[in-house]
C-alpha cells in the first residue's frame, strides 16, 4: 500500500514524458496516486512511451495521458474538462516540469562579428517566460477555477541556479526562473487562504534531455560532478523523492519554499 492509495488524489504533471517529470510520475503511481500527463512527443517517441505508461498502469492507478502543447489555452481547457470527468475535486499536486525555451546569446563572443551571431530577440524571451514561468500560474488558475484542486493542495515547479548566475546561452532560461520564482511566492501568497500550496525546487545539475541541449553542458555536468560534496550528480529519482515528500500531510507547512534538491553541490 503506497501513502496516498485509497485517497483519490490525483497529480497533474506538465512535461511528464522524461527527466523529473517521468521520475516524480513513477515515484507518484508507487505511491498510489493517479497521474494526469501532459507531454509533447513525436509519434515514434510516443510509440517508445507505451510500455512506460503501462509500466504506471501496472501500480493500480488510473492515468491520464495527453500529448499536446499545454501552453495553448484550448488544450488547457480539454485537458481540465478530462480532468473534471474523472478527477472531480482530488487534485493533490500540480507539477510544472515544462523545459521549453530559446538558449540564445545576448552578444557575440569574442571574435565573433555582430551579424555572424544569431541572437536573442523579444521573442525568445516572450516564449521562453511562457513556457517556463507563466504557464505554472495559467495552470494553477484553471485547475482552480473549475474546482479540481484539492482541500491540502500543492503546486510545485522546477527552477534552477540559473536563476542567479549568468551562463552563456541561459539568459532567456534564466530570466524565465528568476520571474518563476517570483510568480511562486505570489501565488503562495493569493492561493494560500484556499489550501494551496506553491513552493519551487532548485535541483542541482542533472542530466536530462533538457540539459543536453544547453551549449557546454559537458563542461557544466564534469564542473557539477567536482564540486559536489556526495561526488555525484543530481538524479532525476532524488527529485521526484521530494516531490513525493512535499506531496505527504507531514509537509502542510513549506509553502512559498525554494527547496534545494542538489546533495550540498551550491556550497562549493
């Protein structure tokens, strides 16, 4: 019997198809808690997930699955009328796991002439915000409105220590964390008096396909790899472990948190 079987509660995890998101879905059917996943995959990356979804129907739990881009409004509105048939009013955790975003320079580098480098534009910002920050609180206030969440609910996302360093090529990324965390502490703040919940995890460099898309992100794996005092890098297990812990009726109190989930690899 996993924590939360027999209680009904549903998670609705945005970007649950690899990485964190697929880590906290697997953690989150052991524990007997139904999953609603949003994922936006290809049609062969989709066939690749089947036994991945019947691997979480194997736990007992009902699991909804929806490939589609949550940042659009429609998608968001048939997602929660699915929602509404199924779930009613037991939505326990919305997880914002969405890594979609432009990574692209402000200026040249060295050597390099201005019209040779393609950088960054309003758009990339406009996009990447969305995606990355925004879109938690389009979420959050349309689960909301429709009465799915809840009476202990928790809203999580995933920020970074991108979010207060400047690394090359992150600028949009890392604006888009620093107004995430922003936005998250409101929305502590406003959807507090409801029962809800809003608190972030900065997990420490972890290798995901996220990750692997970032220029260098050798050098910043290898970099993470020395500096950790465990000598490893963050797991995509490690963090869906304290999705699941703030997920649990001993974790009530941590609201407007950023939690870190990095073995100590900030302090070097």
């Amino acid at each position: 019997m996993g924590y939360f079987s027999g209680k009904n509660y549903w998670a609705v995890i945005l970007g649950g198809s690899s990485g964190m998101g697929l880590a906290a879905a697997r953690r989150l059917a052991r524990e007997g808690m139904h999953l609603c996943v949003l994922h936006r995959d290809r049609r062969q990356q989709q066939r690749a997930l089947e036994p991945v979804w019947a691997e979480l129907r194997q736990q007992g739990v009902e699991l909804q699955t929806h490939n589609l881009n949550a940042l659009l409004a429609d998608n968001r509105k048939r997602v929660v009328a699915a929602l509404r048939e199924q779930a009613g009013g037991r939505v326990r955790l919305l997880l914002h796991s969405i890594a979609r975003g432009n990574l692209r320079r402000l200026a040249p580098e060295a050597g390099e002439a201005a019209g040779e480098a393609r950088l960054a534009g309003p758009d990339d910002f406009a996009l990447t915000l969305q995606a990355m920050a925004t879109s938690y609180y389009e979420w959050a206030g349309s689960l909301f409105e429709a009465g799915l969440f809840a009476a202990d609910a928790r809203c999580l996302a995933l920020t970074s220590e991108g979010s207060q360093r400047a690394w090359p090529h992150y600028a949009q990324v890392g604006t888009a964390k620093a107004a995430l965390e922003a936005l998250s502490r409101s929305m502590a703040r406003e959807f507090g008096p409801h029962g809800i919940r809003s608190n972030l995890i900065q997990a420490g460099i972890t290798d995901t396909p996220s990750l692997r898309l970032i220029p260098g992100q050798e050098r910043l794996l290898e970099h993470a790899r020395r500096r950790n005092p465990l000598g490893r890098l963050t797991r995509p297990a490690d963090v869906a472990n304290v999705i699941y812990l703030l997920c649990t009726d001993e974790a009530s109190w941590i609201n407007a948190a950023i939690v870190p989930v990095d073995g100590g690899e900030k302090i070097v």
